[in-house]
C-alpha cells in the first residue's frame, strides 16, 4: 500500500508534490525523508521500497517530487540544483518535525548534503546511495568537448543521451548554479551517523566518487560500504536490504548518542 500524493506550495511558489507517513505512537527516532535523484521522482523503487518499511516499522517517512520532477509544478529544464535544493528544505522544513534521517539517491545526495550544510540542527543522519555531489561540474562540465562548451554557452542548452529515457537537455542554467552549490571544494562537516552506498558496477558514478566523499568529509561516524556488481539503480533485493539496514543502523547510533 502506498499513500496519496499531496501538495506542499514553497514559499518561491513551486507547487510540490508528497507523500507522507505519519509516525505510529509506538515508534521512536527521527522520522526518514527521501530525497530522489536527477529526472526521478517518488514513483522509484527505491522510494516505494523505505514508504513500505516505515509502514512495517511505524517510522515517520516523506518523499516528494523536485519542481520539474514528477507530478511537481515546472519544467525539468527551468530547474537547477539550487531550486531543488530549495524544495527539499521548503518540503522538511514544513511538513516533518524533529530530527530527520535523509536517505538521498544519486543527485539526491547532493542535495543530502546541502541540506546537511543548510539545516544541520534538523538532520539526525545521512544515508546516500551512489551519491552524486558536484556531478554538474566534475562530470556534465568536465566531460563535455570544446563544441559541447561552446554550444552551452552559445544556446543555453545541450542534449545528452540517456539510457533511462528521452535525451537529457542540459542547461547552462543548470551547470552555472551548480558552482554555486559545490561541497567537494571546501570543509564539509557531517556531525551525525552517515552511512554511504556505492555499487562497484555503476556506469553513472563511479566508485572514485565515494571515496573521495569520504576522505573529503569530516565526521565522528562515517562509513562507505561498496556493493561488488551491484549498478547505479541499487534496486535490487539485496540492495534495497542494504538501503533498510543503512537507515536502522543511523537510527540505532541516533538514539545511542542521544
């Protein structure tokens, strides 16, 4: 059973759409907020699969659409990471209490650690899964040739292809706010539980990613757990296990520490 989706406005006037799941009085911790990757929405796997275990173990969940994503208001194409950046905390800030567990997947995990930078006091811990920080820059902009650059800048978009869907449209839009929300470049402090996910076999971001996530991060209780074979979806039985086990194990230190 998943619930019905709902509408949050944002105070910039982005119309959001959720899902949420209150928290059963036998429940303790923080409740656990997805945060979904680049073109994704709620509908995933992955998203489905943590409603479902918080519906089994009575935590408080919430996962939503990006403005541009989904059943959200906008288009993909008006949107930066600075937008859904603001989405997340517009939609934390407003619709959960407490502290909260973030379980951020690909982009979703940048957009993780901003909001570890940005509202700290509310973040009980991070869970990422093939974490894409500064994607837009170390691999969209540092992969694209001189015609690639030249066209950005000239026209304001370019089309990638993709393997899940339609091309992507990338804007010039998009790779200038994203060097305006970068946190690979300067200390990146994570003064919770934080356990990161990362398949060996993902062709989307690869595992020198996660480490240098690691190294760059400051925290008193971080881990990296590296999944041989397992892809950049991370949807599988076993994976999604993984995911579950992540988010208890955060909830479990949470509650230790406090």
């Amino acid at each position: 059973m998943t619930g019905q989706s709902e509408f949050l406005t944002t105070g910039q006037g982005r119309r959001i759409a959720y899902v949420q799941v209150p928290a059963t009085q036998q429940a303790t911790g923080p409740g656990v907020v997805f945060l979904g990757g680049f073109k994704s929405d709620m509908q995933g796997t992955k998203a489905l699969h943590m409603e479902a275990w918080a519906r089994r173990t009575g935590h408080a969940f919430l996962r939503f659409d990006y403005s541009g994503h989904g059943q959200s208001s906008g288009e993909f194409t008006d949107g930066c990471i600075g937008d859904w950046a603001e989405d997340a905390q517009a939609a934390i800030s407003a619709l959960t209490t407490g502290p909260q567990v973030l379980v951020g997947s690909s982009m979703g995990g940048w957009v993780a650690l901003l909001m570890a930078r940005a509202m700290t006091s509310r973040i009980a811990g991070l869970v990422t899964i093939a974490a894409a920080p500064d994607f837009t820059e170390d691999s969209m902009w540092a992969g694209f040739d001189e015609q690639q650059r030249a066209r950005l800048l000239d026209e304001g978009q370019i089309s990638l292809p993709s393997e899940y869907d339609d091309p992507y449209v990338i804007t010039r839009k998009l790779i200038e706010d994203g060097r305006d929300h970068l946190v690979l470049r300067q200390p990146l402090q994570l003064p919770f539980p934080v356990r990161f996910l990362q398949g060996t076999a993902d062709v989307d971001v690869d595992k020198s990613v996660a480490l240098r996530l690691l190294d760059h991060a400051t925290g008193p209780d971080m881990r990296l757990t590296l999944v041989d074979g397992a892809d950049h979806r991370f949807s599988d039985p076993t994976s999604l296990s993984l995911i579950e086990t992540a988010v208890e194990e955060v909830i479990a230190r949470d509650g230790a520490q406090g």
